[in-house]
C-alpha cells in the first residue's frame, strides 16, 4: 500500500486539518472532518468528493482496518499514517477509532432542489447544538424528506459532532445554507406551505393538515423560532404534551413532528428501526 507518513504536528497539511477541527460551530467551511469507518464509507457510498485519508499504524494493522484501507487505495485517494498523538489533535471524541478522512461540499441553492412528489422540508431555524442538528437531519433522511435546509444562527453540519449524531445521514439528504428572505420567496413561488413549530401552538399535530407540501421550522434551543419566520408561517403547530414536562428537545420534537408529517401522507413503507 502506498502511503506517505506525517509524524510531526508541526506539518502544514496537519496544522490545517487542526484548524478545520477548531473551527467555531456556526463557521461554514467547504473542507470539513470525517472520522471512523462507517462515515467514511457512506460519504464515498454517496459520491461525497473525499480527498486525502489519515490513519495510524494500530488501524492498519486490524484486519477490518486494513482492508479498508486497500478499498480506499483503489480510489486512488491520498494516504497517510500519522501518530495516535497526531490523531488525538485532529478530532475531538475521546477515543478516535484509528482513521479519519478530509472532504468537501460544493454549496446547494434552493434554486438547485428539485422533488418528484409532494415536497417535505425540515427546516433549522437557529438549532445551534451539532448533536441535535446531526439528529434532526438523521430523522429528515429516515423519513425520507426531500431536503433540509438550514438558516443563518444555526450550526455547521458539516461539523464533526454533528456527523457523527447524523450517522452519515448529512450525505444522504440534500442540505442547503439559506438566508431567511430567499427561503421564504421560495417556498410561495413553490406553493410549499410554512409550518412553524412552537410549543404554545393553536394547532395540535394531530389536527393540523401535514399532507400538502410543507417545510416544517425547527427553532432555537432556548429561543424557538424567530418572530421573522413565525411571521412569514402558514400555521404553528406543536406536540401535546400530556406528562408533566414542560416541554421536549428540538431533536425529539422533530423526530415526531416529522413522522406525523409522513403518516399522513399514507402506509410506512419501511417498518424498520
């Protein structure tokens, strides 16, 4: 196998990788992370344009590890083994799994989505958490959502942590950074209704009409979602709560909203979990 190894920190290519990994959350960066076995291999699996992979001798030496690394040869990637000390510098779990990977996004417009049946649209309306950004965007693959789009005030998705709470799904849904205004022209000129999600809503989920062609918006952490888009929405809409908390997660609140969207739309088609 052909590699090249980097032992110092100090190297240019490894002072970059640092960089990216320490970039702020709500920073956009076209090169992003990729870390582990099983990301890396759906973003290839999804024609994700993946550059340059970094790998230690222990992850070679595995017998998985090595053979992926002769598939990735084969693409005629660029390879190098680098230091466990390296590695600890350039991602950010507590226990790397021995390989990560460089890649990078070409950006989508709004204007570059196309659907093929009645849209639905998951929408980040300053969800600034990578866990439940990566979380919401795993749910919006799963039910098979048409894009999920993502406003000014939320975090990266390309960000490392929310990869990871993506399961790789960020590479199977189209994802596109919007500013509010063009969303919002673009979602009438389509004919897409906006439902804005809020915890004191007129409209239970279960009552509301989640049939049609709907971009659903998922709001700030600790803020909801802002008085522009609740402006702009077609309706508000939330969960019942009948328990004693006051209130579920962004994620959480997503995952069900989302599916209530689906089921409406008519049979599962995949019963798996």
């Amino acid at each position: 196998m052909r590699y090249t190894e980097l032992t110092s920190p100090q190297n240019p290519l490894i002072k970059e990788l640092v960089k990216i990994r320490n970039r702020p959350a709500g920073y956009r960066h076209k090169e992003f992370i990729i870390e582990g076995p099983h990301l890396i291999r759906t973003a290839i699996a999804s024609g994700a344009p993946v550059k340059k992979v970094f790998f230690t001798e222990g992850f070679a030496g595995k017998k998985e590890g090595g053979r992926l690394l002769r598939e990735l040869q084969k693409k005629d990637l660029e390879m190098f083994e680098i230091t466990e000390n390296i590695l600890r510098k350039i991602t950010d779990t507590e226990a790397p799994q021995g390989i990560v990977a460089l890649s990078s996004y070409a950006p989508l417009r709004l204007e570059d989505l196309s659907f093929k049946d009645i849209p639905l649209i998951a929408v980040s309306d300053g969800v600034s958490d990578p866990g439940n950004m990566g979380a919401m965007i795993r749910t919006a693959d799963a039910a098979g959502a048409d894009a999920f789009i993502v406003l000014p005030g939320s975090c990266d998705p390309f960000m490392s942590k929310c990869l990871r709470a993506s399961q790789g799904s960020v590479f199977n849904i189209p994802v596109v950074n919007a500013e509010m205004k063009n969303l919002i022209d673009w979602l009438r000129g389509g004919n897409i209704e906006i439902a804005a999600t809020h915890q004191k809503a007129g409209h239970s989920i279960y009552d509301a009409d989640l049939s049609g062609p709907l971009a659903i918006i998922f709001g700030n952490e600790s803020e909801g979602v802002s008085a522009e888009m609740r402006a702009a929405a077609d309706m508000e809409i939330g969960v019942p709560i009948p328990g004693r908390a006051e209130s579920l997660n962004v994620a959480s609140a997503a995952a069900v909203i989302i599916f209530e969207a689906v089921r409406q739309r008519g049979p599962a088609v995949n019963l798996g979990v």
